[in-house]
C-alpha cells in the first residue's frame, strides 16, 4: 500500500512539474505514468528482494533438521516462524506480502501438528498459494468440516491444477469418506487438466477399477500433509514447499 502511494505521489509531481513548464496537463499525463509505473516496479522489487532473503534464511532453518532432537527440531521451526512473523512489517508496502507470509507460517505450523496455529493463518493464506490452501483442505477434515474441506480443495485446484499433489490429496481425502463417485470426478479432473501426468492417469484407472488409490508415486511430498503416517520417522526429512513468485 505505501509503495503504491508513494508512486502515485511521483507521478502527480512529474504530471505538474510539466504543467509548471507551461506544457497542457495533458502533455504531463505519460511522464506522469512513467514516472507511476518505474517507481512502483523498483519500490516492489526492493520489497520483493528482503522478503527473499527473508525466506532463504526460513529454509536455511528448516533444511535440515535433526530427526531425534525433538527440543531442537522445535526450536529452529519457533526461530523459523519468527522470522516470516518479521516480515509480515512489509504487508504495509506492498499488496500481497502478508497473505504469502501467512500462507508459508501455516504451513509450518501444520507440518509440525501445531493445528491451531496453523488454522489462524492458513485463513489469512494466499489464494494463490494451492500448497497452502490443500493443507487446509486436510486440517479441515481432519476437524471433520467436510464442506470447508471440500471448498478449500476446490480453491486450491483452481490455481493448482498443475500439481498432481493437490488433486491426490484431495481426492484421497473424499475416498475416507466413501465418496467415491465424487474422488473419480476429481480424478478425472485432474487427469483431463494434466494429460502427460503418468501418476493422475495411474490413480484415476486404480479408482476406476475399483482398487486402492496408492499414494506412494506422491511421495516424499505426500508427508506433509500428515494423513497417514509414514513407514519410518521421516521428520529430519520434512521441508516446507516455499513458491516462487
């Protein structure tokens, strides 16, 4: 929002210095534009470049944890959070900031079974962030609000449609309800939206023929969402998927 005002303000200022040189206010509307444009693209690109470096050090945290030091797992995923929170000061300059910022703390929070937590941002999460809006989707039913689970699928299939993960997910999730019909429906989705993808076409014809949806082709991703529980203690595996924007 500031760098928007301030651009807007370096506008108006060129449009009228130009009206000052006795040019018409017409004349001062492109270099006021120019002005409007170059200066909100650098103000968002500097914003752009600490929120970065920001979530470099999120992942640097997160790389790799120790799997059989619990005190020190919680520790780095605290030190983690805190530093995306810190960065959530930068909501007030630039549009979409904070809602990318709540959607990775989420996500943390989920994979990390603190649900709660998670719950508070991942309803502030970005809704363009499907990794974030399919983990919500599996808080939701494991809440057993199956309607919300349903809906937040449904808004991380829109810009997720190319990630085989979000439609397993979600399909898998409707096959523990016994809804099966509407698991081939999304299937079928999925394949339709991802025709070159071997895992959705295999998963679709294991539905279709009556067999059990294996999710083994969405691993080790499939692991974050804490559906089922892996064969061994995974978690000095586990890794948040930060989106690149």
């Amino acid at each position: 929002m500031i760098n928007l005002l301030i651009s807007v303000a370096l506008g108006v200022v060129f449009a009228l210095a130009v009206r000052l040189a006795h040019f018409s206010l017409l004349a001062g509307i492109v270099p006021g534009m120019i002005a409007f444009a170059g200066s909100y693209v650098l103000l968002a690109r500097r914003v752009a470049v600490k929120v970065q470096a920001l979530m470099n050090l999120v992942q640097k945290e997160l790389a790799t944890l120790p799997p059989n030091n619990k005190r020190e797992q919680q520790a780095r995923v605290d030190k983690a959070v805190k530093l995306l929170e810190s960065g959530l000061v930068y909501d007030r300059w630039q549009f979409l900031i904070g809602p990318e910022i709540h959607a990775n703390i989420g996500m943390i929070k989920y994979m990390f079974k603190d649900l709660d937590g998670a719950a508070v941002h991942l309803n502030q999460s970005s809704a363009r962030n499907y990794m974030a809006l399919a983990m919500k989707g599996a808080l939701l039913f494991q809440r057993k609000d199956y309607p919300g689970m349903k809906a937040a699928f449904e808004a991380a299939v829109k810009p997720g449609k190319k990630e085989a993960l979000v439609w397993a997910v979600y399909a898998w999730c409707l096959l523990q309800l016994k809804e099966k019909d509407s698991a081939l429906e999304v299937m079928a989705r999925a394949a339709q939206s991802n025709p070159s993808d071997e895992k959705l076409k295999a998963s679709l014809s294991q539905l279709q023929n009556d067999k059990r949806m294996k999710m083994k082709p969405y691993e080790p991703a499939w692991w974050q969402f804490g559906l089922e529980a892996p064969p061994m203690d995974m978690s000095g595996g586990r890794q948040v998927r930060f989106q690149r924007r």
